[in-house]
C-alpha cells in the first residue's frame, strides 16, 4: 500500500512519545518525520535506516549534520550527484543531482533501533516513493543496511530470502530496476572497517557505470 508522506504524521505511539520528549528537551531539534531530499527527476535513490539524533531528526534533511552524512555526501559529491561535500544544515546551498535520499523510518527510533511495526507503518511512503522514482525512470536504488534492504524489497511486494543482503550485492528488480547493497555508513561500521571508505566508493563506481550504460542505450 502506498501512502502519501505527512511531516505530521503520528501512526507509531512509541516515536511519537519519544520525539515528544526531544523536542521538549531541544526546542530548535526538527523532532518530527524528516521527508526524502534531492533531484525530483532522480537516477538514484538513496535507502537509510532512520534519522540520527543529532542529524536528521536536529536538521530535518537526510544525513544532514551527523556522522553517517560525512562519508555519504563526501562520496556523492565525488561521484557527481552532490555539488558538495558537506551537509551541515538545510540553508547550506547543497543539491543533490540525479539523486535523492530517503530513510526506511523516517521518524527518529530509540536507540536507532525501529521496531517491526513502525518500519511496516512507513512501508507506505517508501513504496510511495519508489513508485514515483521508478515512473520518473529512475533506475538505480541503493540500501544502506540491512533494515534498509528489507524495506525496499518489502516495498516492492518481494521476499528477502529472493534477495539476500550483502554489502556489494546487485539485485535485478526489473528491466529498468537494480538494487545495490552497502554496509549502513554509520559512525560504528566506519571506525571499526566494517564499512572502509574504499569499499563505499565501489559500490558508487559499479552504480556509475550501471548508469552510464543507461544513459547511453536509453537516453
């Protein structure tokens, strides 16, 4: 079921009680569902877990002044889909360009650890939001987790044990559909090298040339 996005939305009891106490105790935190951000024609769209703390749920834009957003919008800016390096704020003049970001939850979870319900309770405005990339012709999806991975794929109406997650992983939805796996670019998979910031640039030069051969065949 595809629903349609509300920064006002208050389906899951125990965010809503949370981000309640956040606000309360930041008053300048955004503290309420952070929407997608990016090119609204995009080729690739981008699939985190949940805001963090101090950066989306504080900025109310994806990946935007936390830890997570250091490796992500350095590497997008690398690859041409930031004019960028650097997310600190919504007035910082970044775009994003033949990309867009969203999250599988997009309200700030405890601990950032979303429960079942609330990821199945966003499911609607994810599959709303791939819906509209893949009319848009977008072709690329990139999950940034394994929580990530399983929304899409929960979005789409497909099962996990079809497409298991794995970082470098490429998925064939459809003809016009790829789905790329990549390690969450977390504070705790970059300093322990889970994640090393070669590996995250792979799956970028393997999503280059997947696009490349797009543009060239398709227009």
């Amino acid at each position: 079921m595809q629903d349609k996005f509300s920064i006002n939305c208050r389906k899951c009891e125990r965010l809503v009680k949370f981000l309640d106490e956040v606000k309360a105790g930041n008053p300048s935190y955004h503290a309420r569902p952070v929407p997608d951000f990016g090119d609204i024609s995009p080729k690739l769209l981008i699939i985190g877990l949940a805001p963090g703390m101090h950066g989306a749920n504080r900025t109310g834009r994806p990946f935007t002044g936390d830890f997570a957003g250091i490796l992500l919008y350095r590497t997008l800016y690398k690859y041409g889909f930031s004019n960028y390096e650097e997310s600190t704020s919504m007035t910082d003049g970044l775009q994003l360009i033949g990309c867009r970001i969203t999250n599988a939850v997009k309200c700030l979870p405890p601990g950032n650890k979303p429960e079942p319900n609330e990821i199945n309770n966003c499911n609607g405005y994810l599959s709303a939001e791939i819906a509209n990339f893949a009319a848009g012709k977008g072709i690329v999806l990139l999950a940034l987790g394994t929580v990530a991975h399983r929304a899409v794929l929960m979005a789409l109406g497909l099962k996990s044990k079809d497409y298991p997650f794995g970082h470098g992983s490429i998925h064939t939805i459809s003809n016009n559909l790829t789905l790329y796996d990549s390690y969450h670019c977390s504070r705790y998979n970059t300093q322990t090298k889970r994640l090393t910031t070669r590996m995250f640039e792979q799956v970028f030069e393997k999503i280059c040339i997947n696009l490349a051969l797009y543009i060239k065949t398709k227009g």
